[in-house]
C-alpha cells in the first residue's frame, strides 16, 4: 500500500511538472499582440510641425561599446531556438549647439564588474563581449570624458548605466519616476550604487503631445530631440527623438523592446524574460503598440531599440555622423 501511495504521488508530480512545462513552453510560441485591443490613445496623433530645414544643425552618432549573446527565442514571442541573437550595448552622441551629451552609455569600463552583480538566471542564460567603452572611443576621436555636459539615461538597468562613471563630470537625467524607482532598488543594484558619487538629475515629461505620445518634453525648444514616455520595463523609462537637419528621423525606444521584431510584429517578449526585466506586462504592451502604429504612420522613421544591433548598423558610428 505504501509503495502504491508513493507511485501515485511521484505520478502526480510528473504529471503537474509536465503541465508545467507545456505551459512555459506556450508562453515561447509567436503570437503578436493584439493591436485592435488597444485602440484608446494610440490612434490619436498630434503630428510635430517639422520644417527640417529650420532646425538646428544637430549630429548623431552611435558608439558601440560591447555585445550580449544570446538566443533568438528569448528576444520576443517565436524568436527561434536555433538562431543566437547579438544584442548590442551602445550610446548615442548627441551634438546639439547647446549641448553635447550622450543617450544611454553601453558597456564602460567597469563593466567585469557589474556583469556579477546582475541577476543569476540571465548571468546563465548570456555570454557578452567587451567593446572599447564610449569615453575611450570619444577621447581617441578628440572628445574628453569632460566635453559631455549630460548624460540622458533612457532606464536604470545595469547595461545603459555601466558607462555612466566613466563621464564622472556629467550628470545623468532621467525621468523624475525612474529617479524615484531607482532611489528605492536594493544596494547590489549598479544603479543604486552608482547614486552614491554621481549626479542625478530629474525631467518631467509633462509637455504637449506629440506625435502619438500624450506627453513630451522638447529638450532645447526647436524640435530636434524631443522625450517621451515609455513606461512598463520600468516605471519611468522614456524614448528619444532626434529629428535632423537633413529630413532624417530616429526614435530610441529603450528596452520596451530587444529587437525590430517587436516592433514590427508587434510582440512582446517571451513570460520569462518578462519575469527578469519587465516591471508592467500591460503597460509595456500598450507602449509597443503605440510604437508600432508610429512605424506604421512614419515607414521612413529609424525606431532603435536599445540592442538590436542590425538597426544600430543603419546609424553612422562614431566619429562618422549623421547629420
């Protein structure tokens, strides 16, 4: 009887492991969002009044300071188990007349380091490469470390921080609910060490709308890099626009995605990457679907998710520009 009990139990618990395992594997199945679902707020566009050839004479490059291997599956619903994924780690320099400042940092130099700090599972699931940090690659190209006047961070994740203490002169700006979120994450946290010798300042992205975004924030009053929103992997990441000279639009969109596919599909990423990185499922898919509709409304927009590094090859790396 006892040896009966036993078998029915270790049965059970076969049973109920297989039911488990049926069910996260569904949740690495393709399957995109569904965008009629989200119709309020992400059809209304308050299009920007763009005279490119009046705004000012603004420079965009792309430093390239490392990469994260990992597989495609884990990037975004029906990425496939066969094919790696190359995730970039990059900062983006940003030469306006009234400011020279970088978007995110990439990897610094210090970066040995905070890779052993981050989580457990993804320190298991990604090998990464080390890239030449940007406040090298700015000093080799004529750039001191002193030059950047800001530093505006899209998050407070470890990997658009890491480079953060090489610029040790500039101050980070992010939004006043990141600056919170991050004040309240755990010492081991980079971010929440990184508090204690480097300045945070706060944005609040309380302006007009724009574009499809009901908030925003135009950085230098002319149109050339305006803020917005994107709420969801954590609760005050924002995106960038950078509008230029030549006609030319780029939208940096943080980590609300890791890839294109995301955007384009739309798809979020699968549960358990979820379960890692992302603070609100529901608000992060409304943010992927306002972005999808303003690719689908601007097919000409580069939109740049933080790591994909075949869109970060569409933007000229330092010391090339666009412009």
């Amino acid at each position: 009887m006892r040896r009966r009990g036993l078998r029915r139990i270790l049965l059970l618990l076969a049973g109920l492991l297989a039911v488990a395992l049926g069910l996260l594997a569904y949740t690495f199945l393709p399957r995109t969002l569904d965008v009629s679902a989200y119709e309020t707020g992400a059809t209304d566009f308050h299009p920007a009044s763009l005279n490119a050839a009046a705004l000012p004479d603004v420079q965009l490059s792309l430093i390239k300071c490392g990469k994260m291997i990992s597989k495609q599956s884990f990037v975004y619903r029906g990425g496939s188990w066969n094919e790696t994924y190359e995730s970039g780690m990059a900062a983006a320099l940003i030469r306006h007349p009234q400011a020279t400042f970088l978007f995110d940092t990439g990897f610094g130099a210090n970066v040995d380091e905070h890779f052993q700090h981050i989580p457990f599972l993804m320190r298991k699931l990604t090998v990464y490469d080390k890239e030449q940090p940007a406040a090298a690659q700015l000093a080799a190209g004529g750039i001191s470390p002193e030059q950047i006047n800001m530093i505006l961070l899209s998050h407070s994740h470890w990997d658009h921080v890491s480079g953060w203490e090489d610029f040790p002169s500039a101050a980070g700006w992010m939004t006043r609910e990141e600056a919170d979120y991050s004040r309240g994450l755990p010492d081991n946290e980079l971010m929440k060490r990184l508090l204690t010798h480097v300045k945070l300042r706060e944005l609040d992205l309380n302006g007009p709308p724009y574009e499809n975004f009901d908030h925003s924030l135009d950085l230098f009053n002319d149109g050339s890099i305006v803020l917005v929103p994107l709420p969801g992997h954590t609760p005050g990441s924002m995106g960038m626009f950078v509008n230029l000279h030549s006609g030319k639009r780029f939208f940096f969109i943080g980590d609300l995605t890791w890839c294109r596919e995301g955007i384009q599909l739309p798809a979020e990423r699968p549960w358990i990457s979820r379960r890692l990185v992302d603070k609100d499922d529901e608000q992060v898919r409304r943010a992927i679907v306002r972005v999808h509709r303003l690719a689908k409304r601007y097919p000409d927009m580069i939109i740049v998710p933080a790591h994909d590094r075949r869109v970060h090859e569409q933007i000229a790396s330092f010391p090339a520009v666009e412009r």
